[in-house]
C-alpha cells in the first residue's frame, strides 16, 4: 500500500504547507472571552468559541457567573441545546413553563437543558459566585428571555438515572 500525501485528504503536490498553522486548533486564553453575547440579566455570559471568533459550525462555548444570591430571568435557548458544567458554587435550575420544576447542582455536574424549555439559573449559595462552563449545539448564541410568572415553591426533581434509581444529589 503506497503512502502518498493524497492517502491523508490533503494534497500538498504544490508545496504549500497546509492551512492547519491558522485553521487548526486555537487557544483562547481565560482573559481573551467575549462578552459580547446575548445575554440574560442576571447572569454574565462571556463567549469562548462561537461562528465570529473561531469559525465554530456547530457549537458554542463559553463562561457564565452568576453573582451570589442571584437569579436569571426566566428564558430559553431556542432550537439549542445546552450543557452547563459547574466548576465553583451551587446552581439551582428552574425549569417549565411556570418554572415548577426544580433541581440543584454543585461543583462537577453537568446539567443538560433541552431545546425551548424555559428555564431559570439560580445561585443557591447567598455568599459564593457560581461559576459554569457552559456549551451549546451551534456556533451563534441564541437567548430568548421569557415574561413568566413563577410558580412560589417550585417542585424538586431528584437526578434519577441507571446509575441512581432512587435520586441522588
């Protein structure tokens, strides 16, 4: 079996190195995110990867801080979907269409948030900042804050999965 350069998808018969110098990877230093993103009050949204900054097709990532004891407005992501990792402090999610649903999340979770589901990010913890990470499934941001009016004592969900089929924290 020969190994010429067109076994690897990418020919180099003119001698020009290949384009991977400038379009392969990136780093984008901690100091280096865009705050320019739609956003929520409430939270700071700061963008790390998206379509402007790196030419991201399908995903979007980046930073959120919610100040402590303080909440989002309610809001969804449209045909989006979202993965929040908290990296310090604890989140509460509300979630429904009067955000009647209710779960917690602490330092190494992840939380999955499906398309159009409205939802609201809480900080739980009346003294720390929470701190996330968090990705979605296309390189434009997509936020649509939402006028509800919240049920008063929403309905906790334990994390029920093969792994915890009692719930679990």
């Amino acid at each position: 079996m020969s190994h010429d350069h067109a076994d690897h998808g990418h020919s180099h018969d003119d001698g020009a190195a290949p384009a991977w110098k400038h379009d392969g990877v990136r780093v984008i230093p901690a100091g280096q995110l865009d705050t320019n993103t739609a956003q929520t009050p409430g939270m700071n949204r700061a963008a790390a990867i998206n379509f402007a900054r790196v030419g991201a097709q399908k995903l979007w990532a980046g930073t959120v801080t919610i100040h402590a004891d303080a909440k989002t407005g309610a809001h969804h992501h449209g045909h989006l979907e979202s993965v929040i990792y908290v990296v310090r402090g604890r989140a509460r999610m509300r979630w429904g269409e009067k955000l009647e649903f209710t779960a917690e999340a602490g330092p190494g979770d992840f939380i999955y948030v499906p398309p159009y589901v409205p939802h609201q990010e809480i900080n739980a913890s009346a003294t720390e900042t929470l701190e996330c990470v968090l990705c979605r499934s296309d390189g434009e941001a997509v936020a649509v804050n939402l006028d509800i009016e919240p049920v008063e004592k929403p309905e906790s969900v334990l994390w029920v999965d093969p792994t915890h089929p009692h719930g679990g924290v």
